[in-house]
C-alpha cells in the first residue's frame, strides 16, 4: 500500500498503520523506569487482557522470555480464562487501549477486592477505569486511534513488554530506528496481485505459524479489515488432520516458513486440494510469497504484523471495503459501564 495515495490515504486505519512505524521510531524505552517499581527476576509475570491488547503483545513477551531463557516467568492468559485463579504470587499487567474492557475490570476488581496488589495496567486513555483498580497504570500515548480496527496501540503494548523483558539483559537494544524503517518497507512493499486476487476471493483463510501472536493477531484482523471467515494454525498444525476440511476455495497463509515441510505441504494443500499457499518470507520459496524485508530475529514478529497488515489493506481495497468501519465489530468490544 501507499501512504500518500488517495486509495489508501482516505482511510484511518492506513494512517494509524503508518503512524505505528513512527511510534516505534520515537519509542523511548526509559518510559519503563519505575514501572512495578523493584520488580524481581523471580517473580513471575501474568499479562492479561482480550483481543488485540493481549494476542500480539503477550503472547510475543511469553515467545520472546522462551528465546531469552533469562528474567522472569512470562504467562499470558484472557482475564476471562483467570477468574477464580490464584494468582496471589504473581505480577499481574492487564493491557487494555481504552482502559475500559469489562472483562479486565472485572479481574481486577476481584483481585483488588482479594487484596492482591501487584496490579498494573496499560492504557491508551489518561483517565481510564482501569487506572482505579491498578497500583500503576502507564499511559501510552499513541495518539487517538479512529479505526475499529486497533494497530499502533497493539504495536505500542509489544514495545512496552519487549523493553521491560530487555531490562534484565546488558546487551540487548530494540533498535528502534532500524525496526522502524524495516516496518514501514514491510507496509509499502508491493504483493503480487494474483495474492492479492486469492485472499480477497477467499472463502476461508488459515493462517498458519508460531504461536507468537502474529498469525492469530492477523487471523483477528482478517475478520476485522476484509469481513472473512480466518482460522489460526499454531506451528505446523495444517499438517496434522485440519486438511480434511481444506477446499480449493481457501487460502493458507505460512506467517512462518517451514522450510523442512515444503514439499509435504505444497503436496498436500497445492496439489492434491488445490488450496491456495502463500509464504511471508525474506527468502524464495516454492509457494506465492510476500517479501519481507531481512532482519534481526528481535524485529521479526513485527516486521511479519506489518506485511500481513499491508496484505489485508491490499485485499479490502480491492473488495472495495470500508477499512475503518465493520458492520458489526466495535472499538470496544465489551465495556464495563
């Protein structure tokens, strides 16, 4: 997509898109100072809230502490999969754009109520709701967000939790600047329009890849952006009996690549079904693919969102789509009152 062309421009979400890259250039990691105050290397971290506010943000924290392997338990569940837990000896971090989630106020005010005071919120609004029930709540200021569809917001949650995780390494840096250009070229890149063609004439999409939040943040956003039925695939789940249902009118889209498992998967879904395949990958593969930009393994998830963003603006454009508006979907999607 094009920033400045007026196929794009006239829409929020395309803006929001393009100010998440600037977000990420001007992000300044000494805005975690203070936050949970002295918080220990041992004691275990819940990150919670629902949607987009949890999928891509916590879930890359908890992929990101695995690769790490040093600083403190990271666990991310929906604040509805935790009530009624014990979470007595963890640091519980509730993420919420608007502050007014009703299933994240609901937790906590139950674990305020309970007398847990480890509580910190995330919020893209000053004076939210949530701020009552937390101990602390960071304000991010991403500026006002007008489509339904969040992104910069999400982008700016990852950022939070990625910083605080580097906290506890000396030679670790997000390299704002550098991910930042690496994000927007995966916005403006060019796709193929015979992808473009597959995905908006789609009658189902998978998408399938690490369970890091990417591809189940874009399965959200298939819903969201192009209104179409999306299924998320954790790792290499496509190859493990979902192609009993497969036809020739979906499309499977690998965030990751898989290089060891081409062939049985281009034998399968391209072959014998007659499945439509596409690959994001900086490298060639035997599929359609969206060319991502090379970079370090810290900027790779990002860089995957945006590319998948870029892919979904390209496919809503062409089915002539309302991107900021959905008929049915809501900024917020449940709000305590």
């Amino acid at each position: 997509m094009t920033r400045n062309d007026s196929r794009y421009s006239r829409y929020h979400l395309v803006s929001e898109m393009y100010e998440a890259a600037e977000y990420i250039r001007d992000f300044n990691t000494e805005m975690i100072g203070g936050f949970i105050g002295e918080s220990s290397a041992n004691i275990p971290l819940m990150l919670t809230g629902e949607g987009s506010s949890r999928i891509f943000p916590g879930k890359n924290a908890v992929h990101r502490r695995l690769s790490l392997s040093k600083g403190p338990v990271v666990m991310t569940e929906s604040s509805t999969d935790l009530a009624g837990k014990n979470l007595a000896d963890f640091v519980v971090i509730g993420a919420s754009n608007s502050g007014k989630t009703k299933e994240l106020i609901t937790l906590f005010r139950t674990l305020t109520d309970s007398g847990h005071r480890n509580l910190y919120g995330l919020s893209c609004n000053a004076d939210s709701l949530l701020a009552k029930f937390a101990g602390q709540t960071l304000f991010i200021d991403t500026g006002p967000e007008k489509a339904v569809a969040a992104t910069k917001s999400v982008v700016a949650q990852a950022l939070f939790y990625d910083a605080l995780l580097i906290n506890w390494y000396n030679n670790l840096s997000l390299f704002t600047e550098e991910l930042s250009g690496q994000f927007q070229q995966a916005l403006s890149s060019g796709i193929d329009d015979k992808i473009i063609d597959a995905v908006s004439g789609a009658e189902m999409i998978y998408f399938a890849g690490n369970n890091n939040g990417v591809a189940e943040e874009l399965t959200l956003k298939t819903n969201e952006i192009i209104r179409k039925r999306s299924a998320y695939l954790p790792g290499t789940y496509l190859l493990h009996g979902v192609e009993e249902i497969v036809s020739s009118r979906d499309v499977i889209i690998m965030v990751d690549a898989y290089p060891g498992e081409f062939e049985k998967i281009k034998s399968i879904y391209s072959d014998s079904i007659g499945a439509t395949v596409i690959a994001m990958s900086h490298e060639d593969t035997p599929f359609p693919t969206v060319s991502l930009p090379s970079a370090n393994p810290f900027h790779e998830s990002y860089i995957r969102l945006a590319a998948g963003w870029n892919l979904l603006v390209e496919a809503g454009i062409k089915l002539g789509i309302d991107l900021d508006k959905p008929d049915r979907a809501r900024k917020i999607g449940n709000e305590a009152l």
